[in-house]
C-alpha cells in the first residue's frame, strides 16, 4: 500500500500472494529482477523494464509513474508500485495464449474449401479406378 501523505509504498505492509488473488485496483511492488505480475499502471517508482516478450524488441523502455505495464515485463533495476488494472485471466499473456489458441483451431476459408474439394476428388479417382477394374478385362 502507499502511504497517505508521503505517497511512498509502505514496504512492511508488502504480502506475497498468488497473482490469480490479486483483483484489479490492488497494488504489486516490483522489485528488481522480478517480473510483474498483472498487467497495471505505474502509481510508483521508475524503473527499465523489459517487454521483450510483448514486443520482441530487447531493449529496456523506461517506466514512470502513469506508464502502463504488461504481465510477465522484467523489472531490470528500479522499484515500483503497479495498480492492477486486469486480472490474471485477462492479463496480456493469457490473451495472446487464448488468441494463438483460437487461431490454431480455426480453419481459414481456403483451407476447408481444399479439403471438400479433396473428399470429392478422392472418391471420383477411386470411382475411376474401379470402373478402369472392370471395363479393362472386358
């Protein structure tokens, strides 16, 4: 929590707790080294912290206070209070998870197009086959 007058975190108010407990307008202290939690938004500290497994690129972005920060970004050296914003089901990996997911089952049109036209395909070359069986011994 942060303290009333100063607005700096109360470190011996600090639990550890399972990510999937926290709810959104709760606050996570991020220490260096650590990966945030939930995705939220900066009410403390600055620090650089890896998006890398967002974005893709690998240099640290600085975070203020009122920057947004995704789940799973690796805090490199400052300390931070995050106000969660989403919970553990609606974090930013759970729905690049959930979206990959989908798009791994879902046939595109194309796709399903090919595949009738080969069920047809198939039985007419065996239709074939066999009629070719019985007209050629004749």
């Amino acid at each position: 929590e942060l303290d009333p007058v100063t607005g700096d975190p109360e470190l011996n108010s600090a639990t550890q707790t399972l990510a999937r407990r926290v709810q959104p307008g709760q606050h996570v202290l991020v220490k260096p080294g650590e990966q945030v939690p939930l995705d939220g938004e900066v009410v403390w500290g600055t620090a650089n912290v890896s998006m890398q497994h967002i974005s893709g690129e690998s240099q640290p972005v600085r975070m203020a206070v009122g920057s947004s920060v995704p789940a799973g970004s690796l805090n490199s050296d400052g300390l931070l209070v995050v106000q969660v914003t989403a919970t553990a089901d609606d974090s930013t990996p759970a729905r690049i998870a959930r979206m990959a997911a989908a798009a791994q089952t879902a046939k595109p049109k194309l796709q399903r197009t090919l595949e009738q036209v080969g069920q047809i395909w198939s039985k007419a070359v065996i239709g074939a086959t066999l009629l070719t069986l019985l007209v050629l011994p004749l």
